[in-house]
C-alpha cells in the first residue's frame, strides 16, 4: 500500500530494458523498484549494414541525430572520430550517454523530449540546408524525418537497432501501486502481456506515449510536465502524494 513520504513503500513497475538511471532515480525517492521489461532490443533486420554503411561516411554528413541510450550507443565511438560533426539527442538519459561516448558535448538537446520538438529546434538551428543522419529504432515515429526533410534538409533515416516484446513474469506485477510507461512501445507491450489490467496509477514521459497508452485502453493517470526521466520520476511522486492525500480525507 502507499505510505507517506515521497516514494516510500511504494511498488513502481519498471518496463525498459535496463532500470539504469530511471532505477536510481526511484530508488533515491524511497521506491520499491520492480523490473519488468517488456522490450528487448535486437540487431536491425539487415544486421546493421545500414547504419555502418552511412557511419562509414560520416564525414559527408552536418549532423547525427540520436532518439535513445541505446541509438546513442551505436554511433557514439565513431561520432567521436568525426570532431566536426554536429550532435542532437532526444532527451537527457540519450543526450548523457551520447557525450559519454562521443567525448565531447552534445550539441542540440530539445526543451522537451519529444522529436516533434527536436525537429523545431533543430530546422530553427540551420540556416540552410543540411545533410542529417537520423539513427533510431526499427518502431521509431517517423516524424524527424518528415518534418527536417519538409524544411529542405536532405535526411537520411537507418535503423540503428530493432525492438522484440518478451514474455514477463505475470506475478513480479502483483501488488504493484505504479506503472511507468517510458516510450510508446512500452505502452503497447504491456496491453500486449497484460491486456488493460493495470495498477493504481499509471504515469508516462510525455504526450505521445499517453496517447498511445490510451489507444491501447489504458487509463493515464499523470503525464510528466518535464520529458526527462527526473520528470517522470517527479510525476510519480506527484500522483502518489494525490492519491495519499485523497485517501487520508
């Protein structure tokens, strides 16, 4: 049951693959963290020639854009041998991770992780056209693309990584107070292994993964003002304080 004081006594279902910097953040709240990943990442259907063909011309390219940890991680070395080339990340967990990798600052980190917003800040960036090389999952929404080649920007978009649903424990969600829904895939894997059952709260990163939660018959119940994973983290505790609130009344 919840308990008073931030995330104290409070089960909060983890679905990514890694619990990673999102697990710490809970776990610094007081967060009884459970680890259900529902998406397991696998290598791209051409095996990656794809994306090695273009990382091996990286040269010919203004900018790499990343939209995840794991997009960072496959093109983060060989960004570091380009020094020239220009970095944008969709939010802060990718943005970390890619400067980790590629030794030098990112570039470009839109003020909310959506790639909607990235691909805004980045066309308001160049002030002409650009060659733009987009890494990003086999399910990724293809909005960057759309709207940075829409403003005149010759985009090249590969597959960096593919994504597989798996097969949770049923029983690590029993008792649970908190669903965290960390991307749309999320949303969409655990209707997937759960169908609409649900813990009390459910909270998600942003706009586009609530809306996708709800189109899978999940009822969202706080979505996070700040689309980072320290804004997730402040949402939960946010609904968690409402429904202490509402049941001491």
């Amino acid at each position: 049951m919840l308990t008073t004081g931030d995330l104290a006594g409070c089960r909060v279902l983890v679905t990514r693959e890694r619990l990673g910097e999102l697990g710490r953040l809970l776990g610094e709240r007081g967060a009884d963290v459970v680890h259900v990943p529902l998406i397991a990442v696998t290598e791209p259907a051409d095996r990656g020639l794809a994306l090695q063909r273009e990382l091996d011309r990286l040269d010919r390219y203004s900018w790499l854009v990343v939209t995840s940890p794991t997009g960072a991680e496959r093109v983060g070395e060989v960004a570091a041998l380009h020094p020239l080339i220009k970095l944008a990340a969709v939010g802060t967990a990718t943005q970390q991770s890619l400067a980790a990798l590629a030794g030098r600052p990112v570039d470009l980190v839109p003020h909310r992780q959506l790639a909607a917003v990235l691909a805004e800040e980045l066309i308001g960036r160049c002030t002409e056209p650009a060659k733009i090389l987009i890494a990003q999952a086999d399910i990724a929404s293809e909005v960057l693309t759309s709207e940075l080649s829409k403003a005149g920007h010759d985009v090249t978009s590969v597959t960096a990584y593919a994504t597989a649903l798996v097969e949770p424990d049923v029983t690590a969600i029993e008792d649970a107070d908190v669903l965290i829904l960390a991307s749309g895939s999320a949303a969409a894997g655990w209707v997937n292994a759960f169908g609409a059952q649900q813990p009390l709260i459910v909270v998600a990163i942003g706009p586009s993964t609530a809306e996708i939660a709800r189109e899978n018959g999940l009822k969202v119940d706080g979505v996070a003002a700040n689309h980072s994973l320290e804004g997730l983290v402040d949402e939960v505790v946010h609904q968690v304080t409402l429904r202490q609130a509402e049941g001491s009344r």
